[in-house]
C-alpha cells in the first residue's frame, strides 16, 4: 500500500496497533522458487496489540531551536504502514546535520558509520568490543543470512538480534547488490532477480516480496527495499529501465512488509549518473512517505566529480526530516564530504576488509604495516589515537602479525572501526557544537598537508557552503585522490 502525507496524523509515543487477526487479509503470492522457504507465513504472525516506542532520557525539544523533529507518524485505521523509528535534528552548518535518531533497540546519533556483518558477525571483533568502540548500528547481509544460517532459523531463535546476542541497532540490506556482484545473472525481469545457486547451480528467483519477507524474519531495525542495481560505469537505456523498475518494486515491497511497527523499510534512490533519472526517482520514493531513503548504485567505480554531483543533488531533494543513507562509502574523505553535503549514514566492508590486508586508517590517509619498513618501527599506528591497539602495541609488532597470524588482522580491524567511530562521533560533535567549518580544515590539512586537496573535494565543499581556501595550495589544480592508490586497492579487494 503506498503512503501519503494525507494518511497520516500525529501520534503519542504509544501506539496502538490492530492485531494482524482482524487485519484484511492479503492475497497469496504465487509459488516461486526462491532463497528460502518459509515454514510460517510472517505476515499472518499475531503481532503485540500494543507497542511503546520510548524517548530515551534527556530528550528536551524546546532547548535547541535547530531541533527538526520527525514523529513516528500514525496510521489512518485502515493503513499498516508504521513508522518505527524518530529522527531528530540538533544542529546543523548549511547543508550538515547532526541529528539523533531512534531505533527500535538503539538511540543512535548521526552522522554515523555501519560496520558490514555479512553472515551476523564483524569479522575477529565480539560484540561488547563493537560496543566499546562507539558503534551504533552493524549492517547484515540478507543473501548470505538466507543461505546460511537459513532466516527460518533465525525467526525461530527469535530474530538476528538474539541469535547474535547484539543489544543495539541493525540493518539489512535487500540481498539486490550480491546478486550482480557475487553471482552470475541469469537475468533481471519484472518478477525480479533469476540468478545461479550457488549450491546445486540451479535457477533461484528472489522478488521483492521474498526479499521483505526474509528481513522480517530476521528482524533489523532497517531494512532495504529491493532494487534493481546496475554499476554506474554502464550508460545507455538500461540505467532508465533499472530506474522504473525501482520505483515499481518498492510498492510490491511496501505491500509484502509485514512488520512496519517495528522495522522501517527504506527505499534507494537509483537512476546512475542522469540527474534526470535521479530526480525521477527521488520524487518517487518521497511520494510513498517511507521512514528513510538511501542513495544507491555508487561507490562502484564512476569518478568522484560524478558521485559528489549525485550526492549533492539527491541531499537537497530528499526530505529534511528523513535520514538519508548513501550506500556502500566508507573512505573517510567520502563520509566527511558526503555529510557536508547532508547525508547522515554510510556503510561499507572497507575499513575491515583492508585490516585483514594489513592496512590501517590514520588522520594522513592509510598505514602499510606489510612494508618493510614497519619491521623495526616501535612507534604506535597513531600516537593520536586513543583505541585499545595504540595504546598497546607498536608498528613493528602488528607488523609481525599481519603476516603470519590472524591476531594482526583483528588488531587492526578494531583499530580501524574505531577510526570510523571516532570520525562519526567528531562530525556529529562538531555539527552540533558550530565548529563544523574548523573540524572539515583539520580533517584536510592532515590528510594533504602540502595543500593538494582534490579538485572534486573542493567543488563540492563550494556547494556544501564551507570555505577550505586555508588548506588548499593556490592556483593549483588537483586530480582525483588515491592515497597511494587507494581506491584502485579498494576495488581489487572488491572482486
């Protein structure tokens, strides 16, 4: 059922919900082979007649004037479409936003970045170490918790939260993107993604309605609407066409929802690099009034000057009191650019994967502890950084590790999450606090301390209305950054 404004009233933080007993009844879905098959219809589930969505402490909106406030917003009687979340603005710069934004098992505050737990887990880190680095929400994978551990075992263990023993927010991606990325298409229709097995080769169809009905019984706070994904490096009719289908899938997806009380389905906005078609699109999804939109089909390959241009034009045009997600960035230059451009959420496998190859994030850019160099450096990764590993071991110990024991990967993955959470928690802090212009400086002189800030960075820094003229060289024209050919590594470590 798609939603509008006009369905729509204000509610108290106690909801009131028709249990799904006396709720009209849906028609079936034809038989389709599929991921998984499902041995409870989810949305049949009698659901809790009443459903409290509480305000943490020290919520007081009259403090801050900046404060935008999106209420969970209450259905008409006839409507099911919840929202399931609160979104809140603190402060801003132009088009940066720092706001807070409540969860269903999480206060979170924003900008903020997702670790990737592909199959429910972050790779060498235990969850109470997750937590005490700072992270809000970890991001879980809907083809591979399909496959493995199946999302009938998790509905029986009583959702991934549980199964996983993790007290604080998720989100869980369509399983769209792993289908062009990971697997041979047989092809892409109107039902929805016809793909290879991969454990007896054979044809497997997942449409919208499977991949809704899978995230609800694994239970994330987020969950991703599914879309029609293709790289932004393609052109031609095809980019219009994945487009469309978007927008017609995300009705089907909104319609097969049946958890909107507790899990808020966002929709992508996808259309490539054809700020036509990107528009399109944006005012689509807004027109169903979802609970959060994301930006998808970037960070695959398209020059920065085209990613920041979407960016920039997606933010503006998406609600001011929604959060937007931008999919798949995670090089910190990206998530600061991108949240002086407005956006509040990031996710992405580099921070992690990266550690595993040996790489750490520091405020200069990246740390090789494979090179040679590292070998006799008893220096700590960054003696600026506060995290558990700089505190306690040097270069050349992680060093000995990387290459030989699975404890140097670990060491630097926490390392390098925490880098991420710190970021997240500076941005927000420094929206917040009206120093948002001096932290973006800093942030770019340690990184390019002669002055060669991209050329992309700059532009786009023009249109977010913040004046970096003090860290660039003059009369300099910069190309795009690599530091030391960071993206090329990324994209190998992609494939």
């Amino acid at each position: 059922m798609m939603g509008s404004n006009s369905m729509y009233g204000r509610m108290t933080l106690s909801i009131e919900l028709v249990p799904s007993s006396l709720r009209p009844k849906r028609k079936a879905e034809p038989t389709i082979l599929s991921i998984s098959k499902s041995k409870s219809n989810t949305n049949k589930k009698l659901w809790p007649a009443h459903y409290t969505l509480r305000s943490p402490q020290g919520y007081n909106n009259n403090k801050n004037k900046n404060i935008i406030t999106s209420s969970v917003l209450c259905p008409a009687a006839s409507d099911t479409n919840v929202m399931a979340l609160r979104f809140e603005i603190l402060g801003r710069f132009n088009r940066a936003r720092a706001a807070r934004l409540t969860l269903p098992h999480f206060v979170c505050q924003t900008p903020l970045f997702m670790p990737v737990g592909t199959q429910g887990t972050i790779k060498g880190l235990t969850n109470s170490q997750l937590e005490d680095i700072g992270c809000q929400i970890i991001l879980g994978n809907t083809y591979h918790l399909a496959l493995r551990p199946t999302s009938e075992l998790l509905e029986e263990a009583g959702g991934l939260h549980k199964f996983m023993n993790w007290q604080r927010a998720m989100l869980t991606d369509s399983g769209g993107f792993q289908m062009v990325s990971l697997l041979h298409l047989a092809d892409i229709t109107e039902k929805g993604v016809t793909f290879q097995s991969p454990v007896d080769g054979k044809p497997m169809l997942l449409t919208p309605e499977e991949s809704i009905q899978i995230q609800n019984r694994i239970g994330a706070d987020i969950i991703m609407a599914l879309d029609d994904v293709v790289k932004t490096t393609i052109t031609g009719p095809r980019i219009e066409e994945a487009m469309y289908r978007t927008l017609r899938w995300i009705d089907r997806c909104i319609e097969a929802h049946g958890r909107p009380h507790d899990q808020n389905l966002f929709g992508i906005v996808q259309g490539g690099l054809d700020p036509v078609l990107r528009d399109i699109c944006v005012k689509g999804l807004v027109d169903r009034n979802l609970p959060g939109y994301a930006i998808g089909g970037l960070a695959g390959g398209e020059d920065k000057d085209s990613f920041w241009r979407v960016v920039a034009q997606c933010t503006a045009a998406l609600p001011e009191d929604k959060p937007r997600y931008v999919m798949g960035v995670g090089y910190p230059l990206d998530v600061v650019v991108c949240s002086a451009l407005g956006a509040d959420m990031y996710d992405c496998v580099y921070p992690t994967r990266t550690a595993r190859f040996g790489t750490a994030l520091v405020p200069e850019g990246v740390l090789k502890l494979k090179q040679s160099a590292m070998a006799d450096d008893t220096r700590p990764i960054d003696s600026t950084c506060p995290c558990m590993v700089c505190k306690n071991y040097s270069r050349a110990y992680i060093h000995c590790l990387v290459t030989k024991d699975a404890m140097g990967s670990q060491l630097l993955s926490y390392h390098n999450l925490y880098y991420m959470m710190k970021l997240s928690r500076d941005l927000h802090s420094s929206i917040v606090e009206g120093r948002f212009p001096k932290f973006v400086c800093d942030f770019l002189r340690k990184m390019f301390p002669k002055g060669d800030v991209p050329e992309w960075v700059c532009n786009a820094m023009e249109v977010a209305g913040i004046d970096i003229s003090s860290c660039c060289a003059p009369f300099s024209s910069h190309g795009e950054y690599n530091s030391d050919n960071l993206s090329e590594e990324f994209h190998k470590l992609k494939s």
